[in-house]
C-alpha cells in the first residue's frame, strides 16, 4: 500500500488533485484509515489513474472521464481517441494559424494606410486569352472559404490536362464570380455569398469540355483593367488589393467584377511567389 503522498509521486500527480479525485468519486483510495483519515492506494490503482489522467489530457471533462472508465475502456480504444483527439488538434492548429497569417495581413494593410505608392497600379487593355479550368464553389471570398477550394481545383488540373495530352502555353489564371442566386448560400451578385472558383490555365486547345475530366477550355474575351503586381503568398493578398481599391477611388475607377489572379512566379516557397492581380473597371 502507499501513502498519498507516494501514489502521487509514482503517477505524477499532486495529492490536492487525487482527494479531488476520491471528492467525486473518480478514484477512491484503496483504503482509509478510519482514525486518521490517512488515504492508502494500491499499485493496481496506477492503471486508473493512468486512465482518468489521459482522458483528462484528450479534452473530456471529470464527468465523461468517469462515464468513459466505467465502459472499461481499453488502451486499444484510448489510442483510437488519442489518434482522433490528435487529428482534432491538428485541424485546430492550422485554422488557428490560418487566422493568424489574416490577421498579420490585415495590419499589415492598416500599417500602409496613407502609405500607398503612386505608379505600382496600371491601367490596360488585357488581350483574350484561351484558358483550361476546373470549377468549384467557395462559401464566400473570405481566404478561408476559398483556399480549401481553389488548392485542390490546381492540384487536380494539371494532371487531368496531362492525362488529355494538353500542354499550358502560359500562365496560370484564377478568376472568380458571384454564384447563381439558387446556389447554396448565394446572394444573386451581391458578393456577400457563395463565390463560383474558376482555377485555369493558359492553352491553346480547342474551346469546349475535354472529354469526361470535367476540364472546360473556355475563351476569356479582352478587357479594360486596373492593374497591380502582388508578391508573395496569396494568405497575404489583401494589402495589395486594398492598395488597388485605394488608387481606383482615387482616380476615379470603379470596380465591375472580382479580380483576376495570373501567376506570373510559382516557386516552391509560396513566400516568393508573384502575381498579377488583374480587376475590371471603368471610368466613373
């Protein structure tokens, strides 16, 4: 038998937490001394300590925990809710870390405020241009509605293009519109719901569907636009869209439509890519 004190030090617990433990009824001691009151417990006990401390640490309170044990839960079943528990926390870590880069870009586009450079934007005529893509629907334009989307779209287009036969003759084009008013979440054109994600690449292959890949060669037709060069990850587009939307007010441009986004770098390291942002627009 051991003192409290002694079961503590062997399970790496204190001994305020195992009286709490015994308060709930979660882990009685194996014995009490009716006199002193003095706690005892027995190596078999280590077990359930074991139990109750590694739900504990997977996220359930004391309550569920003594639920769980009282299942008799085997290690078999507590490494299937470790392994779940892990891939819970992993998918918190990275939207948490996706937040983050939002919000770093967000002050950053605050920090530039009344900062913008005079000749980053151009005004021109983008030529038509024959391009391969697959289509996807995003909740909303927020970047974490549309990179979930549009990734996969990129990493499901080329191989469907080389499995057809069909080379890229020029950069990749992503564009993006308002989804039909029946659509889940849309909002008929408001921008304020689901957004229709075209991921495309320049070719020179006839226009129409290729074959059953759901790939669609579509042929964009010229446009007037208010042009700007991004560089780096598209997580940190929002300061040079804002700068753009900072120089139409300013000289008297209004938007008609979402921008387009051509890949002009695409380097392994997302940080150095470059991107030209591509908005249409006409004269107020």
């Amino acid at each position: 038998m051991f003192t409290i004190g002694d079961f503590a030090r062997y399970g790496r617990v204190s001994p305020r937490m195992l009286r709490h433990y015994d308060a709930i009824g979660l882990l009685r001691p194996d014995r009490t001394d009716p006199a002193t009151g003095y706690r005892f417990y027995g190596a078999a006990q280590l077990a359930r300590l074991n139990r109750i401390i590694a739900l504990k640490d997977l996220g359930f309170t004391l309550q569920q925990v003594g639920a769980v044990l009282d299942e008799q839960v085997g290690p078999e079943e507590l490494r299937g809710m470790l392994r779940l528990r892990r891939a819970e926390l992993a998918e918190a870590v990275a939207a948490a870390t996706a937040r983050l880069a939002q919000v770093e870009a967000r002050l950053r586009s605050i920090e530039s405020e009344g900062h913008m450079p005079a000749d980053d934007v151009v005004i021109k005529t983008v030529p038509a241009v024959r391009v391969a893509e697959l289509t996807g629907t995003a909740a909303s334009y927020e970047p974490q509605d549309i990179g979930p989307v549009i990734g996969p779209l990129y990493e499901n287009l080329f191989p469907l293009l080389e499995g057809a036969g069909i080379r890229p003759t020029g950069p990749g084009i992503a564009r993006y519109e308002d989804a039909p008013q029946d659509s889940p979440g849309g909002e008929g054109g408001s921008g304020g719901g689901a957004i229709v994600v075209h991921a495309g690449v320049t070719v020179s292959a006839p226009v129409g569907p290729v074959g059953d890949t759901g790939v669609e060669v579509v042929e964009l037709p010229p446009f007037e636009a208010a042009t700007i060069v991004h560089r780096g990850a598209m997580d940190d587009v929002l300061p040079t869209a804002q700068t753009l939307a900072h120089w139409l007010d300013a000289h008297g441009y209004r938007s008609t439509g979402y921008a387009r986004e051509v890949t002009l770098e695409c380097p392994p390291d997302r940080d150095e890519w470059v991107t030209e942002l591509q908005e249409p627009v006409a004269k107020v």
